[in-house]
C-alpha cells in the first residue's frame, strides 16, 4: 500500500474539553487515553523498526522511511493534543504518561533484543490497523469534529503502514511463534493500561460513578457492538496460521480518507 507524508493540522480546543467522542465520557476517556500514549509508544515503534533498515533491500528501506515520517507526524500531532488536554482538563501529564511508560521499559531491558521489540511493534502494530480500520468504518466514533478527525487521519495511516513492521521482521526472519506470544501479552498490557489512564481522567472529571459512564464501560468491553468485541475478529487473524497484514482488511475504500486530508488544509471546526 502506498504510504504519504501528509502535513495536517486540527483546531482541537474547542472540543477537547468536551465529550467529543461520541458525546461518551467513557470513549472519549479511552480515546485521550491512547493519545497520551502515543509519543512513547510510536518512538518505540520508529526504534524498532528503524534497528533493521541496513539489514533489508532498498524498497524495504524505503518503506522503514515513510513509516517513519508518518509516525513522527502522528506524535507531533499528539504531543499538541496532549498538552492542550491536560491545559483544558487540569490532568496531570507526567503521572498518566508515566503508567505507559512503565510498560514500555519493560521492553528496552537488556533481557529484550531488537528482534523482540520488532516483535512487539508488528503486533502493536496490528492492534492499531484493526482500531483504524473499524475508526474509518465509523463502527466506533461517530462524532463529526476536528478531534475525530485527527483520529481518521491518524487511522488512515495506521491501515496504509500496516504491513512494514511485519514485512520487516519476516525479511529478518522473525519467528512466528514468539510474535503470536508477544501478541497476547501486548494486547492484555495495552488494555490494562489504556483502562487505568482512562479511569485516571474519569475520576479526575467526576464523571467515574456515573450511571452513564458504567453503562458506556460495559457496552465497551462486553457487548457485540461494543469496540472489543467487533474488533475481535481482526484482532484473532493475527494468530492464523497464514496471516498476512496486507491481505486482510482490503475491503475498506481509503478514496475518501485519501481526499479528505490530501490538501494538507487545517481541520477547522464548525
Ligand atoms: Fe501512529
Ligand atoms: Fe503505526
């Protein structure tokens, strides 16, 4: 798949003190949750793939190259977003940020070496092309704003660099095995911690003991229509015996995405 710096911008203080996700305190939770988590977590991912770069063919390189650029310009974008959020909602940046960070030195040990971390990113990896795909779908947010917005675009480079780590740790000869391991304790460790910053946020905006909020939590983790649950399946393809990112996922039209954020135009809201 075709992958392209873009160079967006959204205009997000008008609505990132609000419930802009779904007008959901839970899912917008969530969601500003996962951004905190973002620049550390994407540095990681850059890092681990770029380890490989003088090991694969010139077109591989290339592609190491541009996931690069758009991850890098993801977390310029998220960096904005946090801070702004923490600014609007009083949170405390370091403290949140540093429940993902204990997860992440984990996998900068010495015990961990370069062909473990890629193992980590392709499955990460996954996770965040599957979240993009169903984002793009409209399956999970369906607010029209620019905060949303950043997540479509931010989805829409997730699905066009879903391959690279996985085509990257194949060339170097990762194993299946470990990579399916890795898979089951990254997904436990990203949920754990993404539900504790959010539960963090929610108590901090007294909205935790709310009939709604609990209501929203189960309809997440539990129901069929909830994001679990109609990810599920996508997220179960990676343990397939032939799975390949770039075969799955196809049937989604990008065209759309493509042209909404080809102008580089800021995001502006209504
Ligand atoms: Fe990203
Ligand atoms: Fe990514």
């Amino acid at each position: 798949m075709t992958m392209i710096k873009r160079d967006p911008s959204f205009e997000l203080k008008q609505y990132l003190s609000s419930n802009w996700a779904n007008d959901d305190a839970f899912l917008t939770a969530v969601f500003n949750s996962l951004s905190i988590s973002f620049p550390k977590g994407e540095k990681f991912f850059m890092n681990s793939v770029r380890a490989f770069k003088d090991e694969v063919n010139t077109e591989m390189s290339e592609a190491i190259r541009m996931f690069c650029i758009q991850e890098a310009t993801h977390t310029r974008e998220h960096i904005k977003y946090n801070k702004l959020l923490c600014e609007l909602k009083g949170y405390d940046f370091e403290e949140l940020e540093s429940i993902f960070a204990r997860k992440l030195e984990k996998s900068y040990s010495d015990k961990v070496d370069n062909k473990m971390r890629l193992a980590i990113t392709t499955a990460m990896e996954h996770i965040t092309a599957s979240m993009g795909a169903s984002i793009l779908k409209g399956n999970l947010v369906k607010s029209d704003n620019p905060v949303a917005d950043m997540w479509k675009w931010h989805s829409l480079e997730e699905v066009e660099h879903k391959a690279v780590a996985y085509d990257v740790y194949k060339a170097v000869n990762g194993s299946d095995r470990i990579m399916k391991i890795v898979m089951r304790y990254a997904l436990i460790d990203m949920i754990h911690a993404n539900t504790r910053v959010a539960i963090k946020m929610l108590r901090h905006d007294k909205q935790f003991w709310k009939l709604s909020t609990f209501q929203s939590m189960f309809k997440f983790f539990f129901s069929k229509k909830g994001a679990l649950r109609m990810n599920y399946a996508d997220y179960k393809l990676f343990f397939d015996k032939d799975f390949n990112p770039q075969r799955h996922g196809n049937d989604l039209d990008l065209t759309p995405w493509k042209e909404k954020f080809s102008s580089n135009e800021p995001i502006l809201g209504k």
